[in-house]
C-alpha cells in the first residue's frame, strides 16, 4: 500500500481512515460511548495543558529508553489493546505485531483479535502483552493465560472497566455489526457466557451482572499468573492503592477512549492523584487522546511511566498496512524525541512536572 505524501501526523490518518473506509467499520472504531463527552475531554485535556521549555541543557547521549517489567524497551509508546484488527486490513494483528516488532513497540493483543493469539505471537519479535477481560468461568481466565505464557506473552493486562459495553450510539445509528468473517478467535473454544435471564423487566440488570468480575476475581488472577499483570481502567485514586495492596504488576489509567462510561473525566486529568497514592511502587500507564508527541511528554511529566495509543493504530492499519503502522509509530515517535529535545530532556526521567506551565493569571 503507498502512503499518501501527505501524510504527516495522526490526524492526517485519521481523516484517510474515515474517507477510505466503510461508514459502518469507521463508527465502530471512531465512535465512543453516548454523546462523546469522555472522548472530547481526553483531546481537550492535552490541549489545555501547556509546557515550558528549558534550552541549553546538555543533550548529548539523548534516548526514550526504559524498563518494564525486567524488560528494556526502546519507547515508552506502547500499543492499546484493541479488538478485530481484520476489520480493517485483512492481516489484522499479525501486521500490527510486524510493525511493532520493526520499530521496538510493545503490543497488547486484544482478548477479541480477529487473529488468534498463538498466530500473532508467531514469528514475532514483538514485545508482546495479552489483554483480559475477565471470564465468568475462572478456568477458562486461567487458560488464557496459560495460553499466553506458552505464546511468550511477556504480560497480562486485565481490562475492568467495561462490565458491560458503553451506549455505543454512534454505531447503532450506524447499524454496525461484526461481518460473517470476523470474529474473537481466541474465544470460540469457550462455550459462551450465557446471560440468566431471572428480571426480564429490567434490560441490564436482568442476572446479567450477577457474576461479573470483582476484587477476588482479580485475586485469584494474581494469585494465578506467573506473568506480570496490570490492571486497565483504573479511575480512582482508592482503586488503585487496592490493587497495590493486591500485588498488580501495573496499572493503566483509563476510561476506554471515551467508550464505556460517557462522562467519565479525561484520563490525563485522573492520572496525577493516582499517581501520587501509588507512590512509585509500580509503574502507571495511561491512555486516551493520545495524538501528539507534546502529549506523550504531558502524560510523563504528570507521572505516567509509558502511554498506550488507541486508533491511531488502526487508522494507520487501515490506510497503510503493515507500512502504514510503521509509519505511525516513528511519526510519533520523531514527535516524541523532537518534543523532548525542545524541553530540554535527555533522558525520560529528566520529564517532570516543572516542564508543566503554571498558568497562575499573572
Ligand atoms: C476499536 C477499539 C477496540 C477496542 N478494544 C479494546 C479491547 O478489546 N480491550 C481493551 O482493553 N480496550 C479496548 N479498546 C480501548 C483501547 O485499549 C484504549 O483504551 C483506547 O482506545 C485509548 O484511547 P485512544 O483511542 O484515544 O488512543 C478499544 C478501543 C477501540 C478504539
């Protein structure tokens, strides 16, 4: 696939994306939950932050390296579990864990992929993270698991935030749904989780919630794993310092892109008070809004370890292929070292909350 030359950022994706692709496929992966208000704020919220630059540091040796998990990885962008990455491009996740691998990125493999998890580990020297959303039946959790170490899945991410899918409008005005061919591959040797149908009268709270997942669930996962596990959709400051307590490798800062709970605050906004409770034990992650290399350096200097990208990557997939992901990564990437040279940053650490503009009114 050639890339359109003009091309120069996410954006530019973006808009090739919503041109090219079917309008039905493009509001499933642009839409968000209700009327967009978590979706906008998570934008709005990079934008409204201000930084302030310090020349004449020494830059010499300059890099975005870091440690994850026992790891060295080359950046501290790391790509957001998303599902059926076939929906756009007919390699799907096989193509984004290429791309990933070709430019030193780690990967979260969806639960839902379109591709099954053992198929995209093939090959691949990718950094590669498997995303969980928890299972009703605890040994098929453990399964998956088991399923992703042997894979040399080199961690867990388990996603707690959408006990059941946000008022995904946008697509229902769209008359969305998965075609014939696409589906969670990794989940169809699992009978499916039958919903008990005890208060027809109430349309959500009809026993389907009776077993979802809760505290001692994720226990039992921790207790389990021998992978790291990081839990994804951590908004509160008093969730977070239980999941410490419960020995989570990490945690991601989330509200899902703005998909499940409309009104949700933008993360960036519910990081620092995280942040600050967590106290450095373990590594917090965030995403949401995600477009720009300044937000990058936003997100770390309010005490995010890493950031994950979202749809971007599937703009990307879609108009670009595997080429196209490549292409993405090292825009934001060369953003991303061009926004820290211009702050006067050498290293990630040297990315602190003094490059944040306090804007006092004088
Ligand atoms: C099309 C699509 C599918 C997604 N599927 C999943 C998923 O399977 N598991 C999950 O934890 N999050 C999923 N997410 C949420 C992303 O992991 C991430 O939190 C969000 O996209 C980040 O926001 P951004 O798109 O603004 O970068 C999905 C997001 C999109 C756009």
């Amino acid at each position: 696939m050639r890339i359109p030359p003009d091309i120069v950022s996410l954006s530019d994706y973006q808009r090739y994306f919503i041109a090219r692709t079917e309008p039905t496929v493009a509001a499933y992966i642009d839409g968000y939950a209700a009327d967009g208000v978590t979706m906008r704020a998570n934008e709005q919220a990079f934008s409204r932050l201000k930084l302030i630059p310090r020349p004449l540091r020494c830059l010499k040796g300059a890099t975005t390296q870091l440690t994850l998990f026992g790891d060295k990885i080359p950046t501290p962008i790391l790509i957001a579990p998303m599902a059926y990455h076939r929906l756009v491009h007919p390699q799907g996740e096989a193509a984004t864990a290429k791309a990933a691998a070709l430019t030193g990125h780690i990967f979260s493999v969806s639960a839902q992929s379109s591709l099954l998890l053992e198929d995209i580990a093939l090959e691949q020297q990718a950094p590669l993270w498997f995303q969980l959303y928890p299972r009703r039946r605890l040994h098929e959790n453990y399964d998956l698991i088991d399923r992703a170490m042997l894979s040399g899945y080199r961690a867990i991410v388990v996603t707690i935030d959408a006990p059941v899918s946000g008022v995904r409008n946008v697509e229902q005005r769209a008359g969305f749904s998965l075609p014939a061919d696409i589906t969670a591959m990794n989940l169809t040797r699992y009978a499916p989780e039958e919903i008990k149908q005890t208060r027809p009268a109430s349309p959500i709270f009809q026993g389907m919630l009776d077993e979802t997942a809760d505290w001692a669930l994720l226990k039992s996962l921790l207790n389990y794993s021998k992978l790291p596990v990081l839990v994804k959709g951590i908004a509160h400051e008093d969730d977070a310092a239980q999941a410490v307590e419960m020995g989570v490798a990490g945690i991601i800062v989330s509200n899902h892109g703005g998909r499940v709970l409309d009104s949700m605050p933008a993360s960036l906004d519910l990081l620092a008070p995280i942040v600050r409770r967590v106290g450095g034990e373990i590594p917090v992650l965030l995403d949401g809004g995600i477009r720009r290399g300044t937000d990058v350096v936003k997100a770390l200097a309010l005490g995010a370890k890493a950031v994950m990208i979202g749809r971007p990557v599937l703009h990307a997939l879609a108009v670009g292929g595997l080429q196209g992901v490549v292409h993405m990564l090292t825009l934001l990437q060369t953003e991303f070292e061009m926004a820290m040279a211009l702050c006067g940053c050498a290293t990630l650490e040297q990315i602190n909350s003094q490059l944040i503009w306090k804007d006092d009114g004088q």
